[in-house]
C-alpha cells in the first residue's frame, strides 16, 4: 500500500469557560464561571509529520470581585472583554490500534504560540476607598502566549470534535484593569509583579477543507 500523504486545511471553532486568575496572591478574586468564557475561530493546517500550525482570534469574557478578602475589602469588581489574535504551533500524536486502511481516528496534541491581546476592562471600585489607590488602566494591549494540549476524535466525514486545555500568560496585569500596590520588608510602596493569567477548556470543532481526508488515505 502507498501512503498518500496531504496537508490538510481545517476550519476551527471552540467555545468553553474561562478563568483568570488576576493578582493570585494579593487579591482572591471570586469570578462567576458562567459568565466567564472564550469563544475562538481560525484556521488550521496540519502537515504530513504531524506537525501543524493554526491561526485563530479569540474573543473572551472576564468577571470577578474582591467584595470579601483575606485581608482588607477593596470594594471592587471588573468585567473584562478580551480579544486576541495569535499563531501557534502544534504537534500531534496518534493513539490506538491502527485500522487497515487508515489510521486510528483518535489523537492527542500540545501546542505553544504567541499573539496580541487587547483587554477592555469595565471597572467598579469606590475611589475614596484608602486601599483602593492603584494603577487603573481601561484599555491595555499587550503580547501574550497561549499553550496547552487536547484530544481530538475523527468522524471520518471531515468533522473532528474534542476538547482542549488552555493556558495564557499575557504580559500585564491589567487583564482585570488595575495593578494593586506590594510593600517590601522596610515598608516601601511597589507595584505588583504578578501577572493577569487566564485558562480555561473547551469545546473543539473542526471541519477539513478541500479534501475528505482528514489526516492519512492509504490507497491499494
């Protein structure tokens, strides 16, 4: 038998819950998770050693408050909308017994890229608050990487579905639209260093391009 080995074109769509884990270790935020999700469309392009790439825009959902801390109230929510535009590399590996004809419709994948991340956030806080004096930014751009991995299932009709983990560190912490003050051991006053990191899972479609292959035909 002779491999026939094509790359293959996809269109993709995802949609699942996100969280953002803004400041972590300064203010414990609690985020509604039904109203905090991602949706994402792009394309995506795997090639015959299984190496890919995809390009896909994402747009997403932040809420949290810190109306009760560990420490101090702060007297403060956010909504965030976010949207990000990036590229990212992926690597897939088949799993299972393979059939006759084709392989096994079952795989698994990592991916790592980057992109561009602009966040708007929607800010309520009580400025005569004493505690509540830091950076505010409403609208922050800024690059970011996405990694994470997921499984997909072939339905050999040119549909693939599975679902995929998601990890993001963008470079800020604006995310939820301000940057609270830390103090050293002599009491002096500095920024945060924490980032604004978000992740979530979701749900994947996926509908090949061009061909009714989806990755292999094995021709006699």
């Amino acid at each position: 038998m002779n491999e026939n080995k094509e790359m293959q074109g996809y269109f993709i769509f995802s949609i699942g819950p996100e969280y953002c884990f803004a400041d972590p270790t300064e203010s414990p935020f609690s985020q509604d998770i039904f109203k905090n999700y991602n949706l994402s469309m792009g394309y995506r392009k795997l090639f015959p050693n299984n190496f890919g790439y995809r390009a896909e825009l994402t747009y997403g959902n932040f809420t949290g408050n810190d109306l009760v801390s560990l420490t101090q109230t702060r007297r403060y929510s956010f909504s965030t909308k976010i949207l990000k535009a990036s590229v990212l590399g992926e690597y897939s590996i088949i799993i299972g017994p393979k059939y006759y004809y084709r392989s096994t419709p079952n795989s698994i994948y990592g991916f790592l890229g980057a992109g561009l991340l602009r966040s708007d956030a929607n800010l309520n806080y009580d400025p005569n608050n004493p505690i509540a004096r830091y950076v505010y930014k409403q609208t922050y751009y800024c690059p970011v990487i996405p990694f994470g991995g997921g499984y997909r299932h072939d339905f050999n009709n040119g549909f693939i579905v599975g679902f995929e983990i998601n990890y993001n560190f963008p470079f800020s912490d604006y995310i939820d639209g301000f940057k609270p003050p830390t103090f050293t051991s002599d009491k002096a006053s500095m920024v945060s260093k924490s980032n604004d990191v978000f992740g979530g899972i979701s749900l994947t479609i996926s509908y090949l391009l061009g061909s009714k292959y989806l990755n292999r035909q094995y021709a006699r």
